[in-house]
C-alpha cells in the first residue's frame, strides 16, 4: 500500500527538477556559494530551517476523526519530512563518525586504509566537513533562534578540534558563536560537563600560544602581498592588511569560549563537579596573556578571568593572580608617549582598546567572591594604582569616542576603592583630599542633573545604578576613616572668611546629599520586588551618613562649622522615607531617626511628624526580634541543655 511504502522508503525532500534538496556532496562549487548567500535572507534561511509537510495520498482533503460503528476512523493527514537542517545535522555526525574511524586511536584504526570504503570515506569527509561547518557558522550567526537550531552538532563539531588543523578556525570560530549566545551556551556547558576532556583542547590552545594562534588567519600572506603592493604604491595593500587584523585570532576565539562555558556552566552543579578539576589549569593558561598593553589577548583574557570566578572552586586560584592583575592595570593605564598615541591613531580601535576596564572587573569580582582577597590587594598597593582611574567627567557626558568605556571605568573603580576603604580605612592623607575633591565634582554633577528633571519626571533606574557606587564609597570615606572630622576642620580652616574658594567643604556636601536624598523619595509604599534596587541601597546609605553627621554635631555642638550645619530640612524626608522603605534600607532609616532623636536640634522635629510613633510601630518590633534571634543563637552556642532541647524540637 501506499502507507507500507511510505515507511519503507526514508522522506527526502525533492526540488520540482527531481534532484534531492538536502545534500550537500553532490552541489558544486557555485550552488553552494549561492546557499551560502540565501541564508542571508530571512526568509530562505527559515525555509532551510523549516520541516515541510505533506498530505496522505488518496485524500482530497483532511477530515476529522469519525466514529465507525464501535471503533474510531483515525486518519494520518500529514507527515512531516526533514528539513534541510536535519539533513545538515546529520551529514555532521557522519563526518563525525568517519574521522573517527579513520584517525588512529591508541595504535588501532577502525576503518583499515586498505578496506574499500575507506577512500570513499576519506572523500566524503574532505568534502563535506567544510561545507557543514560554514553553513552552521552562517546560521549561528544569524539570531539566538537560529543559533539554538544549530547547536545540536556540537557534540559532532567540538570532537573535530582534537587533530583537525585544516578546520581548526572554522571549529573555533563556530564553538566561540555558540557560547555567546545563552542557549546555545547552556548546551555546550552540559556537553562539556559529560565530557570535560573536550574543554581541555580549548585550554590547550590558550596554554601552548603557538605562532599560528596568535594571529589570524593568513595573516602572514597578507602583510607579505601588502608589502609588494606598497612598493607600488598600492594603499589599498595596507587596507587589506588592516582589515586581515580585524579577524579574531585562533586564540582570541579559544579564551573567549572558555569564559563564556565558564559562565553558561556557572549555575549546573555538574558542570561545576566535573570541571573543578581544569580550574588550576585554566587559571595557569589565562594569567600568561595577562601582558600590559597586548591589545588581542590582554583583554579577553581578563574578561574569561571574571567569568571564571562564578565557579566556587576558582577564586582561590584567581587570587595568585591579583599581583600581575595590578601590575598589568598599572602599566595599562601609564601616560603613553606621543609616538603611541600616533601609532594607535592611525589603527583601528578594536585592535588598540584598553584592557582597563576588565581588568578592573576581575578586581572587583574577586573582592566579591573572596573578601579575604583585600589584604593581598592592599599589601600590593592597590588604592594608589586605582584612585587615579576615577574620572568625574564620565559622569556627565560619554566617553568622546561616543563610547561607556570612561563611565564603566569610574564605576568599577568606586566599587573596588569603597571595598578596600571599608576594610582597611587608613588612606594617607593627600589621598583623602584627592579622593574627596574628585566626589564633590561628581556630587555637582549629581545635583545639576536632578535640577534639570526635578518635577518633570522620575529618575530612571539605570541612572540611579549609575550613581550609587560614588555615593557609596563617599559614605564609606566620611563614615569610617575620620575623614569626616577632617573634613569639617578644613572646612573651618578654609570658610569664606578666610578662604575665597574653598577646596571642598561639609556645607556643599551635605546640600548635594539633601538634594539627592529629597529626589529619592518614594511616592508610595515599596512593593517586595522593589527591595534592594539602586533608589533603596541609596536611601540606605544616605541615612547612615546623615545619622553620622548628626551625632557629630551634637558632639561638637560648639564648633562653628557644626553649629552653621542645619539638617533639620531633611528630618521629614527621612521620615517618610522610614514609612514607605522595607527591609535592610528601613532599619538604616529607623536607626537615622532614632540619631535625630537624640540630638537636641532636631527631636522636636522628629516629635511632630509622629517619628516616635513610627519608630514604636516598625522599627522596635524588628529590633526586639533581631535582639531575640540574637540571644536565642547565643544560647545554642554556649549551653548543651538548650541544643539538646532544640534538636528534640525539630524531630
């Protein structure tokens, strides 16, 4: 019948000449340039994608399900034949397995040179692996859809790489598309925690640095055709060349891929067991390219570093790192000569982009990840090599080249010098007032940008994100070193009296922070999800530093600079603030309040805007828990009658 055949004989699509559609051997030269082309047009590309459907001989047309006496008619209307993907997919894994067959592996050959399909084998392999790997590298670069589709023939792909050099590039630059995208990634990740042996090649490659994989390539014939045509004078040679220079590297592409699997496989706990054991050797490859001012490698190298941290069992291993990540930041960020600055000019930007900004990411992940990691940081003279890198004008406009890079700079090096303030807050003097000057400028910026939205609309999330680093490493500065204290005497030192322009005073700091602290104030109460966002982490650390400068204004009560101080403008602010934040920003709040209270200026203020009554109703209810737990925790420690009752409790 025409089902039984149907079964017995495997669909293949066929064109209207009657030639089958999906293999890829028996096109020539020019209908597969001219594939090559069509999958850049959206549509033919999701042709070749999409299985075609056909429906069952003998029916005009289809009809649902009847009842037939006491049993059910069913009719088959469509089958579904493969697509041209599904044809490519396996043509991969038959390359696959061919190579396999035919490679020598521990002294044996499966497949015997003198059997006859070896040279057929041979053949197809040759021919068709090329042509496989371009047609899955033209899809995977298309969208995440399509890179999803294709990703299945990793696990006949990524085998290739272990004695192919002829496809060696191809194989890199698919593997490396791959693990940008995030489900492709996520693929590769589980494959590579089944068969960790496969990452091992990558870390292979980035350990040897081989002449042929620093460069991209052809490299070499290109720059030697560019010099003959320059004798000619030929410009277009050294264009080519340029361009050449463009291309990533074999090793660009290996270092990329081993930090994006790393963080794909951050979150499958077997990717995270079985790959525990490559961590030590990846680290010892990657720290080799941490070199100052190699524009390839220093870069992605720092970058594969970062990702490299999400796994548990790698920042002990990142940490021997921190003294060359410090001193490749300090070289990189050294004034360059005028022959430099000339010769970067004239290259294109891609191939002479600073490696500052990862590198300072690495630095920031790894304080993160491993606290214990400050010490080192500090011991190698970390705050003298970043502090210099804060740029107050990244705050208010982009870089000139039109670029981030100044703002992500300025905000990593915020969070890393806030870290390393907090836990070692003996900052030398003259770094303090550096530090201090630079903070006020980016405060001014601060206020200028609330005064041109101000009752217009409310400030964007992102630029509140944007914000909070520097306003929290000026709380961390003013709250923990003294800095605080110096500050007011210079500003009595320095008052207008005595100074015309004073360098940076406690009044103009404090109109900024109320300021700012007046914008965020919530029109309504958080909801859940709103907790811990930037406009919060700020409110919480504006209220820590203003409860500090109330008590030092009461303790200080008759010098000048602390009785011209007036913070009474902002009681009310932190009031509502109190009211409508929730969790850890709302008991800094509680405990601002409660500072105002106690200083004599300001408790009439906090009595009429029924602060103590908020106080009783929200914040000694979580007090008194906190003081329960806490006391509840420390008779679990200390006596063996109450752990006894307590493991009783829980059986």
């Amino acid at each position: 019948s025409d089902e039984e055949t149907m079964e017995a004989t495997p669909a293949t699509a066929v064109e209207p000449s009657g030639e089958p559609l999906h293999s890829l051997e028996r096109l020539n030269k020019k209908e597969f340039s001219q594939l090559l082309k069509d999958l850049d047009n959206a549509t033919l590309r999701s042709a070749f994608c999409a299985r075609s459907t056909a429906g069952t001989a003998g029916t005009a047309s289809a009809k649902a399900d009847q009842w037939v006496g006491r049993k059910i008619d069913l009719k088959v209307d469509e089958v579904v034949q493969p697509s041209r993907l599904d044809s490519l997919l396996q043509h991969m894994e038959r390359c696959c397995v061919l190579w396999r067959k035919r490679r020598t592996g521990q002294g044996v050959q499966a497949m015997q040179d003198d059997e006859p399909e070896a040279k057929d084998a041979d053949d197809f392999v040759e021919l068709v692996t090329p042509r496989a790997l371009s047609v899955l590298l033209a899809l995977a670069k298309q969208n995440d859809h399509h890179c999803s589709l294709t990703v299945p023939a990793v696990r006949h792909v990524w085998p290739l790489l272990e004695g192919s050099q002829q496809w060696r590039y191809d194989i890199l630059s698919l593997l490396f598309e791959w693990s940008q995208r995030s489900i492709s990634a996520k693929a590769m990740a589980e494959f590579a925690a089944r068969y960790p042996q496969h990452l091992q090649m990558l870390i292979d490659i980035v350990a040897k640095e081989k002449k042929e994989d620093a460069l991209p390539p052809g490299f070499q014939d290109n720059a030697k055709k560019a010099a003959d045509f320059l004798e000619l004078g030929s410009e277009a040679a050294m264009q080519q060349m340029m361009d050449s220079l463009l291309v990533q590297s074999p090793m660009e592409l290996a270092i990329g891929s081993v930090g994006n699997l790393c963080a794909a496989g951050a979150p499958l706990n077997l990717f995270q067991e079985q790959i525990s054991g490559l961590v030590p050797s990846m680290v010892s490859a990657l720290r080799r390219h941490l070199r100052p001012n190699d524009w390839r490698v220093c870069g992605p190298a720092a970058g594969a570093l970062c990702n490299l941290l999400r796994l548990p069992s790698a920042a002990a291993e990142v940490e021997s790192c921190s003294e060359l990540l410090l001193k490749a930041l300090s070289e990189e960020t050294k004034p360059e000569i005028a022959a430099m600055k000339e010769l970067k000019a004239q290259l294109p930007s891609r191939l002479v982009a600073s490696a500052t900004s990862r590198l300072l990411g690495v630095l920031v992940n790894l304080v993160v990840c491993r606290p214990t990691s400050l010490a080192q940081l500090q011991h190698h003279g970390a705050l003298e090599i970043v502090l210099p890198l804060l740029d107050p004008e990244a705050y208010s406009s982009q870089g000139s080249d039109g670029s981030d890079e100044p703002q992500v700079i300025s905000t990593r090096v915020c969070l890393l010098s806030g870290r390393l303030i907090g836990a070692f807050p003996d900052l030398k003097l003259d770094q303090e007032i550096q530090l201090l000057q630079k903070l006020q400028q980016i405060l001014q910026t601060i206020s200028e940008f609330i005064s041109k939205v101000a009752g217009k609309t409310s400030i964007d999330e992102k630029i509140l994100e944007f914000f909070d680093p520097p306003v929290r490493l000026l709380v961390t500065l003013l709250t923990k070193t003294g800095a605080l204290t110096r500050l007011a005497r210079r500003s009595e030192e320095n008052s207008p009296s005595r100074s015309p322009s004073p360098p940076s005073s406690l009044s103009s700091v404090v109109l900024h922070l109320s300021q700012l602290l007046k914008a965020l104030l919530p029109a309504q109460h958080l909801a859940k999800e709103e907790e811990g966002a930037s406009a919060s982490r700020l409110r919480g650390n504006l209220a820590l530093l203003f409860g500090q400068l109330s008590d030092m204004q009461a303790a200080n009560e008759d010098a000048a600079v602390w009785k011209a101080l007036d913070l009474g403008d902002v009681v009310e602010t932190f009031l509502e603030m109190f009211r409508r934040e929730r969790g850890a920003a709302q008991h800094n709040l509680g405990v601002c309040i409660t500072k105002f209270c106690s200083n004599g200026r300001y408790h009439e203020r906090v009595k009429e805007g029924n602060g103590l009554e908020s106080l009783h109703q929200i914040q000694l209810p979580k007090v008194n828990d906190q003081k329960e737990k806490e006391q509840r925790m420390h008779r679990l420690e200390t006596s063996v009658t109450d752990r006894r009752r307590e493991i009783l409790r829980r059986r």
